[in-house]
C-alpha cells in the first residue's frame, strides 16, 4: 500500500506492507487527513520529534481484531486521534494530559498519510477512536484535531463570557481557534495576518477587525479603538515567529493573558523586557495539541451545527500527490487548510454535511 514518508527536503510516496492487526486493535482505511503546520515544519527539518506524518485522519474500520469495540465494527466512520496520553503519570494525574511524556510517543502505525493505518489496543481502551455523525464530512472530520487543539487551548486559558481576543496568526488553525472562540461566546474578535487571501477568509467568518502585521502600530491602533486602550483579555500567539510574543504582550490588558499557541521553530530566541510581562501581570500559557476528550466535544459542537467549519478547507488532493498538497499548504497566499485523500474518501451517506463552499479546489 501507498504511504506518504519524509525524505530529505520533501514528502515521498513509499510502497509499504499491509499493516498487521492485533487483538484489540483496527484497521482504518483512509478517507482523508489535513495537512498540518506542523507536519511543514518536520519537513523543514525544524521539529524535533518522530518525524510520522499525518494526525488528522478519518476513515472507514476496515477491519477489527478479536475483542475490539463492537461500536466501530467495519464500515464505520470514524475520526482517529494519533496520541494518546497514559492517565498515569503525575503530569497525567495533574490534568496537564498532552503534556505527559508518553504521549508523544504513541502514534498511528505507520502515520495518518497512508491507505490503510493500524491503531493500537490502547488507543482504543483510551477511546481515541470517535465515530462520526453523519452531519460531519469526511473534509469536516480532518477539522477535528486542530480544531480540537483550539478548544484545548481555549479551556486552558479561559475565556471570560463575552471578553475580548486578539490572534497574532489567522492561518488554518487560527482560524479555527477564532470560530470556536466565537461559538463559545467570546465578544470582540481581532486577529493580524500577512495572507490576503487568509485575511479575507477571516472577515468572511465573522473576525471583527483583521490587520496586516506588517503594519506594527496599525495592529496596536486596532486593539485600542476596540478596548479604549485597555488592551484585549487573550492574546494567542498561532504562529512561531518570536517577534509576535512580543507584540502580544503590547496587546494584552494588564492581567490578561497570552496563548502560546503555535510551534516555534527549534532554537528560536525572543530578547525583551521582561517588566513588560512582570508589571502587567501577564501570564504566559503554551497549549500543545489536544486529547481525544476535548476532540468529543468538539465532534459534539459540529454534530450540532453550533459550530460550521466546512469553508476552511480550501483544496484536497489525492495521496499520490501529497508532494503537491505539502507544496501548497505552504503558500498561505494561496491556501486554506488542504487535505490528503485516501481510498475510502466519498460514499458518505446522504443527509452528510453540505459539501464544501468557498475557494474549493476538487482537481
Ligand atoms: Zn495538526
Ligand atoms: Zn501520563
């Protein structure tokens, strides 16, 4: 079967053995996995970690093995989540779950990038395994972990009932973390991003003041004339560039807080002044990832339709060419979220969620 692996500079189609399946354990044949931000940075070699692609699948139980739940018998669809913390440990006991050191460890056999991909018996125990409603799209699905991180991030920093957010970063997962803010009831919405193309999609959804940030002061004039020069209650940094943390904390009313919340490159630096944090009483709160409970949630908010995600997704392709949709998932001037399809993708039952609207691109 075909399975997309990291090879120097690049992503490669590999041909690879069917994998096993174990007692307890499924087989998922793939419908189709988004392209994350952070599967382009271990491409650009900037992310320390097992270098597996793909954590966003859905797909089709191809086959179970003895003893696997009788909920997800072959033929059902299901949303697949690729860690899976050990609810053991004392970071686990704490309730810091993505944080516990064997959750990064565990994965998807062999990634979300491949026809088919085996997942373990104890990603099952720990319910990782969601089956999706019919009013959630196969597109809609692979929405369900970064959308999920966005909710993880939301519940680790609060957000006050109609308080005020501004987002340094209105890439995919931006975007995301700025509609789920919204459904959860926060009040003024601002965000800065350099795309046109993202800045439009951002005004689209409903975002009430979107800047470009090359424009420094235009980015702090914005959050004034929002706040009366108070500053906003969150700040989420949803990119790596050191210089927007930054910024962030310019942005931040005294008190507030600020959502570390996309991966910087390995290595990067921030000099500044520290009193700006100390004397503002600002916190800093990084949020990485998200767990297969807080992904429930989510499924839960999408099934209900409180929660519309369907034009975020700009383009999906194939898997023998997921070189092309790495390639375009790293032009934000021309991308949304671009998502990987595998054999399993169409043959949704009727009555499935609407097909996706906006700058779609079915080539
Ligand atoms: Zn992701
Ligand atoms: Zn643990």
């Amino acid at each position: 079967m075909k399975v997309g692996i990291l090879a120097p500079g690049r992503v490669e189609l590999a041909d690879r053995p069917e994998p096993p399946l174990g007692p307890g354990e499924l087989v998922v044949e793939l419908a189709a996995c988004g392209v994350c931000g952070t599967d382009l940075e271990k491409l650009r070699g900037n992310y320390a970690s097992a270098g597996i692609l793909g954590h966003e699948p859905v797909g089709r139980v191809r086959s179970a093995g003895p003893g696997a739940p009788e909920a997800l018998a072959p033929g059902t669809r299901v949303f697949v989540h690729h860690h899976v913390p050990c609810y053991a440990c004392a970071v686990c006991r704490r309730g810091d779950l993505t944080f516990c050191p064997e959750y990064s460890r565990s994965n998807l056999d062999p990634g979300g990038f491949a026809e088919r991909f085996r997942v373990s018996a104890d990603h099952l125990r720990k319910g990782a395994v969601l089956p999706l409603a019919d009013a959630v799209s196969w597109e809609v699905g692979t929405l369900l972990e970064p959308a999920g991180c966005a909710l993880t991030a939301i519940r680790a920093v609060g957000l006050p009932a109609g308080g005020s957010l501004f987002l340094l970063g209105l890439g995919p997962v931006g975007l995301l973390y700025a509609r789920l803010a919204r459904s959860l009831g926060a009040g003024w919405i601002g965000g800065a991003e350099l795309s046109p193309l993202r800045r439009a999609a951002a005004e689209r959804g409903g975002i009430d003041a979107v800047v470009d940030p090359r424009d420094p002061e235009e980015v702090r004039r914005a959050v004034a004339r929002a706040t009366g020069g108070a500053g906003v209650d969150r700040v989420v940094v949803a990119t790596g560039a050191p210089a927007a943390v930054e910024l962030g904390t310019e942005l931040a009313r005294r008190g507030g807080t600020l959502n570390l919340f996309g991966l910087p490159e390995s290595g990067s630096q921030l000099r500044m002044d520290l009193q700006k944090l100390y004397l503002r009483g600002l916190r800093v709160i990084p949020t990485y990832a998200t767990t297969e409970r807080d992904v429930a949630d989510l499924h839960a908010l999408l099934a209900s339709r409180r929660l519309v995600l369907e034009d975020l997704v700009s383009h999906r392709l194939p898997l023998d060419r997921i070189d092309e949709a790495f390639a375009l998932a790293a032009r934000p001037a021309e991308a949304l979220k671009v998502v990987v399809t595998g054999p399993a993708f169409g043959g949704e039952r009727p009555g499935a969620g609407p097909r996706p609207v906006g700058p779609s691109n079915a080539r």
